[in-house]
C-alpha cells in the first residue's frame, strides 16, 4: 500500500453493524429488510476515487466484525465514515474504538443524518473530528490532502476543544468532475457480495446525477443531500463508465442506476438508453410512475429490464399530503404501458404516512393487488431528521419515539395517529405482505420463474425462507411494539 506523495493515508469505512442491516452508502431503506440485500457504498466510493492511496472497506456485506477492522486504525491517517440515522450510535462507537486504537487517527463523520446535524453530531463524541455537510467528495479531498479544517468548506469540526463550522460548499454543477467509482469497487469491493432481491445477480449499481425534482416531505436524499435539482453527468460520461465496467466485471448481468428519479430528465434518459444498447448491456433504474409510453419504449429497446417504482400509496389523498407528484390514474396507465413493453416493475409502498387510516390501508392493498407489480417492498413511514415529514410529525406530536430501527435493526413504527395507532400501522405490514404474495396467481408466477432458471430457483428458496423469518420476527417486534403502546 504505497503512501502517494501529499495525501494522507485514508480509509473510508461503511462501519460493521447489524446482520443483514440493509443500510449501505447506497441504500434507502436503512434497515434490516424482508430479504438480506446489500448495495453499494457509492457515497464512499466517490471521494475514495478523488484520492490516491485510499481504501474503502464496507464491513457489512463483506461480514467483517469491529474486531476485523480495528487492526486498520494504525495503517490509516484518516478515517472516514458513513454513517445514518438508524446506525449512528453504533457507529459513535465504531469510531471511538479506531480513536482509541490509534489516538492520532483523524475521524469524520458523513451521510445525510449528519450532515444536517453537524454540531450535534459532534457533540456525540469526542471522537469525531469534523462532520461533513451535503456533498462531500471534494470536502474530504482537501482534508485527505492536509489543508486545515478550518479551510475547507462545508464542514463542520473540533479543534482543541473548540468547535467551529465553516462556509457552505457550493453544489457541484460539472457532474463529470467526478471520476468513475467502478475503478474503486474493482479495487475495493467483491462485487458478488452485493444482491438485492429484485436484481439479477451479479449487479453493479451507479448514480449518473443528484437531486430530484419531486417534492416528497418523508424522502430523505433530496432534501438533505442531493437538493431538489436534478444535476446530472453527461450522457457520454455515463456510457464510457458503464463501457469500462463491462471490461472490468465480464460476471455482470445487470447494471442499476440509483438516481433518485432517473427518468427526470426523458431526453437524457432516452439518449443514454441508446448508448446502452449499442453496447449491449441489460440495466435498470429508478422511475416515477408517469414515463410515456414512447420513452419506456426507447428504454426497453435498449436494454432495460426493470423499473424501480415509488408508488407509496393507493390513496390520492395521501400522495396529495405526501406531496408525491403523482395522479393515480397516470400511475396506473404507466404500469400497463411498462407490462405491455415487457418491462418488469419493482413497486415500493410506505404504510403509516400522514393521513393514513384503515380504509386508505385497504385502499393501498388493493391498488397493489391491481396494479399487480412483479414484486413489492412495504415499508412503515420512517420520519427521518431534516426531512419536512420529521418537522410535521414534531409539529404534530405524532412522533412516538426517535429510534427508526430496533436493537436487531429491524424497523419500528414510529408515527402515532390520534385515529391509528403505531401498533395497527405496524400489523399493516405483514398484512399487506401476505396478501400480495401469498396468492395463486403470484405464488405460480414465482414457481414459473424458478422452474425456468435453476439459479434462480436457488436463490428464490433462499429468499423465501428469509421472507418467512421476517415475518416471524416482525410478529415478535409487533408484539413489544403493542406492549408498549
């Protein structure tokens, strides 16, 4: 590991946590989930590509206890890690640890929790050194090249007791000043420790912009980190990334871009499909439930497999609260459009969001029942920090408790109605798992899958046997979570 000349040695880290914790650098549900997945850490893996000699080292997927990574502490000048709103106490911990096995290390903290939290997250500990604010890739370049805290903006830090913060950082408009990050996950990373369930396996996921358009109050990248601008790479940026991967991980079978909303942008959405498609790759993406018919066909044609699809709810009403963005009747055509193209979907719903009751539970069910996407992810409404659903719930005095995950990380309910209880949104849970899944048509539509491709069927069983756990153990969770009503 050669020391390159000016840049202290640094190791970013995505901390050990909780087995099968789903909350990766990558990740948006930051939580232990129905079924094991892991993504990339992509927020670390960026600054990492901006410095020579550095080492990104994700503890979760690659199953490395603190034990495992504490010997790194006197290898490493410098320490970066990211952390989240459900995993930060532990990681507190995780860095205390390294500071007290090398006590020169210098430790930084990253990610959307604190970044909108920066004095409070160093408070935390004396361990922490500096917080980093939004976008960090150049922030912890300039530390990584030993300028002083004090000069770098967007930062927060401690020096001799004294905590200070500096200037803002402006927001990166040259995308393409960012250089590729598969370079470091060739160096870095055993990409076949990365799966999620509704991707073919292998997988390699990328942002190719940031920000998103939509006005959502409960999501948390834009209005913390990523701003509501959708600021993208260049199309020729994205396809020459996405042709060196292809020589660097010949294993590949699918490529995902995790842009919030990809498809913000049709034009530049249809362009980089095309790219795609000459070179031959099979992909996926994030996509609000209103493509056109004609560019989910220009997509298709090129090479798309899958969209990943935030429906959240079956209740106009909701959406309205929830300032989606989103009619149901254009979501509903849209998912037609996508079926008859052959494209698969990937839907995601919440449960418990403002303005849910029994009936818009119900409601929910049955639009997913009719609508009928290949597969489904329910989550419980999880008001994280700097988001405007957290200041409503404060506001509003629905917020039950602070801890979004309990002490095995499995996600708890947290938001309290007058008129529906954290334990009923809870139970909606299981309930809406069981009749999406446990039915005839899909139930076939599964085996179908697994009789065609013996890989699958593998995997499909592993899953399977995870899904049923998870149920069992959200049983047991609801169970406290009632108790303590």
């Amino acid at each position: 590991m050669g020391r390159m000349p000016d840049y202290l040695r640094t190791l970013f880290l995505h901390p050990p946590s909780y087995e099968g914790f789903d909350g990766g650098a990558g990740s948006r549900y930051q939580a232990r989930r129905e079924v094991r997945s892991f993504w990339y850490p992509t927020w670390l893996a960026q600054p990492a590509a901006l410095v020579p000699g550095s080492r990104l080292v994700d503890a979760p997927p690659a199953g490395l206890a603190l034990g495992d990574v504490l010997p790194l502490a006197r290898e490493y000048d410098l320490a970066v890690l990211h952390t989240s709103a459900p995993s930060f106490a532990h990681d507190v911990k995780v860095a205390e640890a390294l500071r007290e096995a090398n006590p020169k290390l210098r430790v930084g903290f990253v990610g959307a929790h604190v970044a909108v939290a920066r004095e409070e997250a160093l408070h935390a500990s004396r361990a922490i050194d500096f917080v980093a604010g939004t976008e960090f890739d150049f922030t912890i370049r300039e530390i990584a090249q030993g300028r002083p805290l004090d000069r770098v903006a967007g930062l927060s830090y401690r020096t001799n007791g004294h905590v200070g913060r500096t200037p803002e950082r402006a927001v990166l408009e040259d995308m393409d000043r960012l250089p590729f990050v598969v370079d470091v996950y060739k160096r870095d990373l055993e990409i076949e420790r990365y799966f999620i369930g509704y991707l073919l396996h292998p997988y390699v996921s990328l942002y190719t912009g940031r920000g998103c358009r939509s006005k959502c109050t409960f999501c948390l990248w834009p209005q913390t980190v990523g701003g509501h601008r959708y600021r993208t790479r260049s199309v020729e940026h994205v396809v020459a990334e996405i042709a060196h991967a292809t020589r660097l991980f010949p294993q590949v079978k699918e490529y995902f871009f995790d842009d919030d909303t990809f498809t913000d942008d049709l034009p530049r959405a249809e362009a980089i499909a095309r790219g795609l498609g000459r070179l031959g790759v099979r992909w996926s993406c994030n996509a609000k439930a209103d493509v056109p018919y004609a560019t989910l066909k220009v997509l298709k044609d090129n090479g798309l497999r899958l969209l990943l699809v935030g429906y959240e709810s079956g209740s106009q009403a909701i959406l309205n609260n929830v300032r989606k963005g989103i009619r149901l009747d254009r979501a509903r055509e849209f998912t037609r459009n996508a079926r008859a193209l052959g494209i698969k979907i990937h839907g995601t719903f919440i449960m418990g969001l403002p303005g849910e009751t029994r009936e818009t539970i119900q409601e929910t069910v049955r639009f997913a029942l009719d609508i009928d996407p290949d597969t489904i992810q329910v989550s419980l409404a999880a008001p994280y920090p700097g988001t405007a659903l957290h200041r409503e719930a404060r506001e509003q005095g629905w917020l039950r408790e602070d801890d979004l995950v309990d002490a095995g990380g499995v996600q708890t309910s947290v938001l309290d109605y007058p008129h529906l209880g954290r334990t009923e949104i809870f139970g909606s849970l299981e309930q809406f798992y069981r009749r999406f899944y446990f039915r005839p048509r899909k139930i076939f539509a599964i085996g179908g899958e697994m009789l065609r491709d013996r890989a699958m069927l593998r995997r499909r069983l592993g899953e399977g046997v995870e899904f049923l756990r998870f149920l069992a153990r959200r049983r047991r969770v609801g169970r406290v979570v009632s108790a303590g009503r």
